[in-house]
C-alpha cells in the first residue's frame, strides 16, 4: 500500500478512526471538526470525508449520519498514521507479574498471560505455547514404479521417512524426475514439514506448466500437518467481543461463537507465516472482514522455537493501545523461554 493521501486527509482519516475506537457508529463532520483542531467549514470538511470516501477509505450506511473507516482506512491509519500510546508502569508491572507469578508451570504461565491481556485489550486474548522442535525436510527423493506412478520420499532432519505413491497424468522422463529433485530439494531444503503442503502450492510459479503440475500434485496429496496441538493453545476474553455492536446480530454471534469452539482454526490464523520478531497487524482478516488479528512470534529454546501472543477482536479495535500491549508481552515472553 502506498501513501497516496494529502495531509489533511490524513489528519481526517486519523480522527475519524479515533472516534470510531471510542464507540461512535458514524462520525459527522462537526465531530471530526472538533477531533481534528482543523479549522475548517463544516462543507469543507464534508469535501475532504467525501473525497476519502471517492478513494475507498470512508464509507457510510446514512450520508445523513455520518461515515466511518473502512478496512482499507484502518489499514491505512496503522501503517502510516497511528502513534502507539506507552504503557503505563502499572500495566507493565502487571503483565510481568502474570508472566513471572507461575514461573514453575508453562501452562499456568501462558494461561494467566492471556487472561490479562483479554482484560488489558478488552478483546479475544490468544497465545501458542513455544513450539517443539518441528521437523524439517533434509531432501526429497523420486523414483518411478511405473510408467504413470513415481515414489515420493521426505527424508526429515530427524531421519523420519514419510513416502508416497504419485499418480501422474503422463509417464515423466528420468531427466525430468532428475530436474524436478534438484528443484525441490534447492526450494524446500530445510521447510518444516508441517509447512510444506502450503509451499508446494505457492513457490513454484516461475517453473515450467510440466513441473508446476508435479508440484501442485504433491502438494495436494500431503496430508496437511498441524505446527501446534489445541492443548497448547490458550484462548480468553470470548465474551468482550459479544458486548461489542458488531456482533449484536444472531448470525455473527453464532459465527463467533463456532469459530471459539474451534481453536485450531484460530491457531492456524494466529501462527500464519510472517517474519518472526515483527508485530503484523492483519486487518479484515480471514475470520471475518469485521475482525483484525495483531500478533507477534517469539523465539523460544536455542533460538529454534517459537510461540505466538496475539489479539484477536473488531476492526474498530484501539491499535494504539493493543499494539503495545503485544509488543511488549511478546518481548517479554521470548526473553524468558530463550
């Protein structure tokens, strides 16, 4: 996303958002007048809203009531425009007493982590216990059975073998099966296990039509792996977001409510793949378009481990407040499982 926005819609755009945060369905232009200190008409600033509405940012369910942001305009506010508050000393203190009161148990420590930060944000709190040390592929061997069937073997790096029999749409030569190892094995070499199905469908589209095919035939046989257990996963703060007013009606409280009950789904959104060590706030996210997940990884044991500490709740979220909250928490949390 690039930033394409004058500075004085920015400064609209920012208060607007922070109205939004603090419970105001629609914002009218006499209120952004007063958020923002721009001295401005009410029709100028009507001007300004309409045009951030033009470009996407705003959008509105009564042109009478006002307008409010859309998921492009918070994202644009959190990669540009917010200004993250600092934590109090007291919340500090707070959260280092959750994280150090249960020392002697991983599973209490994590559990009292997120019950504060579910009460600190007013939002879903999820955090994944370290990971163990999840294998990965060492090399990837190919042999033909027969004119349409190849043996695939994962070959991990804790000597695991996993093998399987591909049935190919047309009989591949040995130079071809020979070009196809190297690819992998150059491509994949070191790619936890329970990642690769997702890399085989997603890492190879500048090769031939031939091999891509070979590769997304794998990647569609390979059973999908789990990277966390649900035991290791630790969920609070269900019942802020049922106060909140998106979630008011019956069908998005059903949703929410199935979506809870299956923790492995918020797992998987949770420890998406993203560089490890940055906070990635995911706005409009795959739950739902009305939800945003900020998270952080952390590094665990000899650097090799990881876990996630994550909040997960409504696009009208107080980022200013959250990210800070996670930022500091997964610092906090990585320095003490290395």
């Amino acid at each position: 996303m690039e930033r394409t926005l004058t500075r004085k819609e920015e400064i609209v755009l920012s208060g607007i958002v922070r109205e939004s945060v603090t419970g105001a369905p629609q914002v009218t232009s006499q209120r952004t007048i007063r958020s923002t200190g721009l001295a401005l008409s009410p029709s100028s600033m009507r001007n300004i809203m309409r045009s951030l509405q033009d470009k996407g940012f705003l959008t509105t369910d009564n042109p009478y009531t006002g307008k409010h942001p859309t998921n492009l305009g918070y994202r644009y506010y959190v990669r540009y425009l917010f200004r993250p508050l600092y934590l109090t000393e007291n919340e500090k203190r707070q959260i280092r007493n959750a994280v150090f009161r249960h020392l002697t148990s991983v599973s209490q420590l994590l559990d009292g982590t997120t019950e504060l930060l579910a009460t600190l944000s007013n939002q879903i709190a999820l955090v994944a216990a370290p990971l163990e040390n999840s294998a990965k592929l060492h090399r990837i061997e190919l042999f033909k059975l027969s004119s349409k069937k190849v043996l695939l073997l994962l070959i991990a790096d804790n000597s695991s073998v996993n093998q399987y029999i591909l049935k190919m749409e047309t009989e591949p030569s040995d130079g071809t099966l020979r070009l196809l190892v190297n690819i992998l094995n150059e491509r994949l070499f070191g790619v936890p296990l329970h990642k690769l199905k997702n890399c085989l469908l997603t890492r190879f589209e500048d090769i031939s039509l031939l091999e891509r095919r070979f590769c997304r035939t794998v990647g569609r046989m390979l059973p999908k792996r789990k990277a966390i257990s649900s035991e290791n996963i630790y969920i609070k703060g269900a019942e802020n977001l049922l106060t909140k007013p998106e979630f008011k009606k019956p069908d998005r409280i059903r949703r929410l409510l199935s979506l809870i009950e299956t923790r492995d789904k918020l797992a998987e959104l949770a420890l998406s793949d993203h560089p490890r060590g940055e906070i990635v706030a995911e706005i409009g996210c795959g739950i739902s378009d009305s939800m945003s997940v900020i998270r952080k990884h952390f590094k665990g044991q000899k650097n090799k481990e990881y876990g996630v500490v994550s909040i997960i709740g409504t696009v009208r979220m107080d980022y200013r407040r959250v990210i800070p909250l996670i930022k500091y928490t997964g610092e906090l949390l990585g320095n003490l499982f290395q």
